[in-house]
C-alpha cells in the first residue's frame, strides 16, 4: 500500500515567477508561456524616471546659474569689459567669477541680482573665512544699505523650488540679455 503522504504531495516542478499565476513547469527563464507573451509586448522603460528628472534639473541648475553668473559680471563692468570686484579689485570680466554673498545652495536668493557681484577666484573660494565675509557685508551695506542686505538675509531663510523646465527658460533669458549687452558694447 502507498503512503498517504505521498499521494498528495505537491509537484517538485517551479511555479511561474509572476505574482498569481499558479502555473508549473519548466519554463525559459522562469515564466509561463503566457506571461513571456505578455511582457514581450509591454514597452521596455531604459531608466527610472525620477533619476532623469533629477539628474536634468542639477544639470539646468548648474546652466542657469552659470549663465547668470556671467550675465551679472557683464553688468558690473565698463566699456573696457573691466568689472570692480567686491574686495577692490579691477579684473577682466572673463576673469573674475560671480560671487555669491549668500551661497548658491539658498534657491532663494541664487539669482537675485543683489545677491552676485564680481569676485576673484581665490577670494571666491574663501568665503567661510570670517574677514572675506565681513569684506563682502559691508560691501553690501555701503553699496544698498543696511535694511537691504538684512532683508537678502531674510529671504534666503525661506524656501523657494523651481522646476527644470523653469531653469531651462531663466537660462535662455539670461543668455539673451548677455547677447544684447555684448552685441551694444561692440
């Protein structure tokens, strides 16, 4: 006589790999006919597309800051394309960079023009040392007055997003105004 145990026994056959199909056997890759049908057909996706998204709107944020940038040191300088940085320094435009008083990092106060003035590189660069700081504060002050610069200071506490798409047309109004600056003075 058999065992009962055995009799009812399940098949040792693999399930198909799909949430709910019941199917066994020994299938290519794991999954039934059916569903190799099925996902054969579904469009095929290359990446997520949160990861694109954010990886576009950092490479807008870098343009559009960029271009920014540029356009402010364009502003700042005279017929002769000399800019007055903020420590007292005379520089070539396209040899100074723009520099933020509060850092690029507050979306806030990023592109506010108040905010970004010709700076030397190393001067640029150092801006967590207390002195070079407090050189760039009073440059503020004497430039737009005290209540100025303590409300660019308040603004940059608060919170402000802009979208790729956003940054993306900000760069091509910055990059036309440099356009038309640059096409005057020649």
């Amino acid at each position: 006589m058999q065992d009962p145990k055995k009799i009812h026994t399940k098949s040792k056959l693999p399930k198909c790999r799909v949430n709910g199909c019941l199917k066994t056997g020994n299938f290519e890759n794991g999954i039934c006919d059916k569903h190799t049908v099925l996902l054969n057909k579904a469009p095929k996706r290359n990446k997520p597309l949160r990861k694109q998204s954010q990886s576009s709107w950092s490479k807008a944020f870098r343009e559009c800051k960029s271009s920014f940038q540029k356009l402010r040191r364009i502003q700042e300088m005279d017929n002769n394309g000399v800019c007055k940085c903020v420590n007292g320094e005379y520089r070539h435009w396209n040899r100074c960079q723009g520099g933020h008083y509060i850092p690029a990092k507050n979306i806030n106060t990023c592109f506010e023009p108040m905010n970004v003035h010709p700076q030397s590189g190393h001067k640029n660069r150092d801006m967590d040392n207390p002195i070079v700081n407090n050189e760039y504060r009073e440059y503020m002050v004497n430039r737009y007055g005290l209540e100025a610069v303590q409300d660019l200071e308040i603004r940059s506490k608060q919170s402000k997003h802009y979208s790729a798409i956003e940054l993306i047309e900000m760069k091509k109004d910055y990059d036309k105004q440099i356009f038309d600056i640059m096409k005057m003075i020649k």
